[in-house]
C-alpha cells in the first residue's frame, strides 16, 4: 500500500536542507507539491552538500544557532512567499566518545547549539506564523533520548530537549500549531557509513523512510496527532 500527499500551495521550511536527512524531505515535500525553502550553514554545490538539484529549493545560507539569522530567514521565507506552513527542524549532529567528566565544555555547547537551540529559535520565529495557517512542526529527536548511555551522554539531554520543548510547543499552541518529533536510532548516511564501517548497513532506515512519516505528520491525515515522538528505529 502507498500513500500520497498534496501540499500544493503550502509552504515548508527546512533547516540543515543539505545534510542526508534534511535533502530527503526537501525531496519528498518538493514531490509533494510544497513550496520548500531550505537552510543551512552549508553552502550548495560543495562536498558537504548533499541535496543532489539544490535549484528546485529556495535557499537561504544561515547561522541557525544565530537568533538573528533565523529571524532574518523566517521574515524572508514569509516576505517572499505569504506564507509559512510547516517547519522541519532537521539541523542536527553527533558527537561522542568519551564519558560526562571527560568531555570538553566545547562539545557541550556545541552539541546543545546545533541540535537544540537551532529547534528552538527556529520553533519561536516560526510559530507566530504557522499559528495564522494552522500549520505543523515537525523536530528530530532520537531514540536514545529515551535514557541515558555511556559515551554520549550530552547528545542524548540535546534530543530529550527537542521531545520535550516538542511537547510545549504543542501544550502552548492546542488548536492551531501542531508539534510532533521523530525518534530515530541509525540513519542510514555517508557519514554514519564512514563513522561505523563494519556495521550492518541493511539493519539502518533510509533517510526517504523518515521523511515519508515527516509528510505524514504534517498532513491533514494527522490533524489529531500533537507533541508526539514517533519512533523511526526500522531494525536498528
């Protein structure tokens, strides 16, 4: 069985569009009709980029950690298009390796920069705006933000933080901004690939597969699902 999405004259706004996940539901809004303007720190048509016909997407290089520069890039998606009507907030990474008391205070702030706060300011300057089109938040959790862990302890409080301001988020905004997240455990992308040679590449989810519950969520098909976060494990 398959199912298919119209966002025909809707508007997606996609942070970190050209990472693996992120260019996969650019795609997949852009193939359901949506109008999909992408961020992200990284410049297209460079190694780091993965989104293959960045010219389908309109872009906007910025900071997403810098409060301005998402104000700048909210202000410019709605100027320029009259409209915002979903937020993916895919800027995300990994760091890890070493136990709480070795870690450098560097990483910390990193790692809550990229995965956290970029949720956050993205989530504040957009809702004033989805609120007028009764539109929808979709963030990236992790299945390991469910506990703690050796090695990756401050990756793992970054993405309880995304479950749980997605949960106020949707609390604060009952009837009008839907708020969800989803948690997946090893996606399947050049860099987990590279990261993690000798393991089971077939027992990882496709980023499309995460991407096609990401279109779902923001569908009219969920117009009573608020401050969830639907697990996307597959066999991992």
């Amino acid at each position: 069985m398959s199912a298919t999405f119209d966002f025909g004259d809707e508007v997606a706004l996609v942070s970190g569009v050209g990472g693996a996940l992120g260019s996969a539901v650019a795609n997949a809004f852009l193939d359901a009709g949506a109008t999909v303007c992408g961020s992200d720190i990284v410049e297209p048509n460079t190694e780091d980029f993965l989104l293959s016909d960045p010219d389908r997407v309109d872009f906007y290089q910025a900071d997403f950690s810098d409060e301005d520069a998402v104000a700048e890039t909210v202000d410019a998606v709605v100027d320029e298009h009259g409209r915002l009507d979903f937020l993916l907030n895919i800027a995300g990474t990994w760091r890890g390796g070493t136990p709480v008391d070795e870690t450098d205070a560097d990483t910390f702030d990193f790692l809550f920069d990229v995965n956290l706060k970029t949720m956050f300011l993205a989530s504040k300057h957009a809702v004033p705006h989805l609120r007028e089109t009764e539109g929808a938040i979709v963030s990236v959790s992790a299945r390991s933000s469910l506990e703690g862990g050796e090695g990756d302890g401050v990756y793992r409080a970054t993405k309880a933080g995304v479950r749980l301001l997605t949960e106020t988020i949707a609390e604060e905004n009952l009837g009008t901004v839907r708020a969800n997240a989803v948690m997946p455990s090893v996606i399947d992308t050049p860099m987990n690939r590279e990261m993690m040679p000798d393991s089971d590449f077939e027992a990882w989810v496709d980023p499309r597969e995460i991407a096609d519950v990401m279109l779902f969520l923001c569908s009219d098909a969920a117009t009573v699902t608020s401050g969830a976060a639907v697990p996307v494990y597959g066999e991992a």
